[in-house]
C-alpha cells in the first residue's frame, strides 16, 4: 500500500479547501513527491493542457511553472488559475524574450513558426503552432513540406525533431538549464555498474548524451517505455521528480536518476521545486497568486495551442 509522507493535517486542510473553492490540482511529474500524491491530475505538458481545456472546476490549481498555468488561463480564461509560486518560471522561456523573437521571426518571414509550449504568452502569440515533446515529432511531419520551418526555444528538442522527421529546422539557440546538466561521465559509470540497464532520456538532453539513450520521450512517454519494456532497470535522463510515479506505478523495477558533473544534485528544477505544499495550501486558501493575462495577448496566443490540440493525435 502507498504511504504519502506529507504532514496529515496540512493533507486535511488542503482537501477541504479543494472542495470548497471547487478546484481541480494539476500537477507536472517534476514536482515534489508529496505535491504529486494531492493532485487530481499528474500528466506531461500536453496532457495537463488537455485537461486544462477540459475541465469544469472554478479554480485550476497548477502545480508547475510559469508557462503551464498561463496555458491554463489561456484555455481558460473565465476561471481562476493560481500556481502556488508565481517566481516558478523556467529557463527555457526566460532564453527567448519576446522582443528577440520578434526580430528572429522577421529575418526568415517565410518560415512557419513552431513553438515549444515552455516558452511565454508574447512568444506563443507570434507562433503559427505550438508543440510539446510528446507531439513535437508528429506536428512538424503534417507540415507543407514546401515551407520552412523555424523551430523555439529549445535547441536540442529542435535537432532530435529534425533527426526523427527529416525536416530542415531554423533553431533558436535556447537550452533547459536542468537537462543541460546531466554529466556523461556519471552517466557511463552508471552504465558500467548497471550493464542490463535501459538508459531512458528527455529530448531537452543535449545530443550526446541521447546518443546514449535506449528510449527518448516525453516524461509520459519515459514513463510508459518503463511500464511495458522488458528490462528491469533504468538509467533516467530527465529531472528526477519523475522517479516517483516510476516508482509508484512500475513495482518490480529500478530506477536510477543521472546526477550533474560532480554528482551535483542540480538535475532538480529550481523552479519547479519552489512549489511546496505549504504555498498550494495557501493559493487555495487566497486564490493567489493568480494568472493574468491582456485579451488581446490571450487570444493571439491562444490560436497556435487550439492548432495543437486539433492536430495532436
Ligand atoms: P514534458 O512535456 O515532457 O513533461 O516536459 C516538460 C518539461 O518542462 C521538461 O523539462
Ligand atoms: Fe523549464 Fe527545464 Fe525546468 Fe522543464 S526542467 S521547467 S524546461 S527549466
């Protein structure tokens, strides 16, 4: 039987609190262990905003950075949307102002634009599609083969879509500061120590290290490869906070996260480990801190997400 570990009372007060204010919590597998057993919802980035679009409650309490919440208030925007630390952003969206983009965008007018969804409401309204790592791979294949295709923010994300789908991709030189830090070298001696192991990774990793990897996917993705593949156990390249649900969901299996250079526990998102139970208590209790958005801005970044959500299979 599962023992959640999180403060009883504290568990209690959070419970009656989602009943009252009729919320729903959405949670990212990055988040804190005891953060994912409260949810509603623990999902990748295209399954949150499906049930983001999706849901009937009054409040969405996301569990998750900056970009997922504002998506959520995109989708959503009668309903109120808090995530329980407004300073949960995320380094690849910080990579690609808005004003840059703009520039980037007018130097290849020609280009369909394609967005990663880590990425803000300014940079999503001047996209033509938005994608996640789950469907990122199959968008661009539905693209005219004929036009060019700029691809933000993520350029490993980028270069591992272009190797799947043969496409040409015009990349901004964004990064994720997590995924960019997994070190080859604990990665090898793991191998050496493990040698049945599967080495599964995130398409953020940077290229070198894929090359290495067994299975590439999106955090559903890794943790659905870890459910039906035959191997018992796994060497994970992504953030760690997805160990739980592997954990959790996979019994009989191992599970080992990749540490950074110097066995640097700085694999963990700094952002998505501001979230704390005690701030989700508190976002329910004050309904902040809220997501805000122009209406103007909201629905020129919305049209590119709907485009996604039409064509995402
Ligand atoms: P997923 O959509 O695969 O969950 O990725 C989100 C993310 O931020 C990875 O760093
Ligand atoms: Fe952003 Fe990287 Fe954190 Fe994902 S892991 S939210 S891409 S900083």
């Amino acid at each position: 039987m599962f023992v959640s570990t999180a403060p009883a009372d504290r568990v209690a007060r959070i419970e009656a609190l989602r009943q009252q204010r009729r919320a729903v919590i959405l949670a990212h597998y990055y988040q804190e262990p005891e953060i994912q057993d409260l949810a509603d919802v623990i999902g990748d980035s295209l399954e949150l905003s499906r049930r983001a679009a999706a849901t009937d409650a009054e409040v969405i309490v996301f569990c998750g950075v900056h970009f997922m919440a504002e998506t959520a208030k995109i989708l959503n925007p009668g309903r109120t949307v808090v995530l329980p630390d407004l300073a949960a952003g995320c380094s690849l969206a910080d990579a690609c102002p808005a004003e840059d983009f703009a520039r980037f965008r007018a130097l290849h007018p020609d280009h369909i634009v394609v967005s990663y969804i880590n990425c803000s409401a300014a940079v999503k309204a001047q996209s033509d599609l938005i994608c996640t790592s789950s469907n990122a791979v199959d968008l661009v294949r539905q693209l005219p083969a004929d036009r060019p295709i700029l691809f933000a923010p993520d350029q490993n994300l980028g270069r591992w879509v272009q190797r799947q789908s043969g496409r040409e991709l015009t990349l901004w030189p964004g990064s994720c500061i997590v995924h960019e830090t997994f070190s080859e070298e604990a990665l090898l001696r793991l191998k050496h120590l493990h040698p049945d192991a599967e080495v599964i990774a995130h398409p953020e990793c940077q290229p070198h290290l894929l090359d290495h990897a067994d299975f590439i996917g999106s955090t559903s993705a890794l943790l659905r490869h870890a459910a039906s593949s035959s191997a018992a156990t796994f060497l994970v390249l992504t953030e760690p906070g997805i160990l739980h649900q592997m954990r959790r969901q996979v019994s009989g299996k191992t599970f080992h996260d990749v540490p950074g250079a110097d066995g640097c526990s700085c694999n963990a998102c700094p952002y998505m480990r501001l979230n704390t139970l005690e701030k989700l208590e508190h976002c329910l209790e004050t309904l902040s801190p809220a997501i805000e958005l122009d209406e103007d801005l909201r629905l020129r970044a919305l049209a590119p997400i709907e485009r996604m959500l039409a064509m995402s299979r």
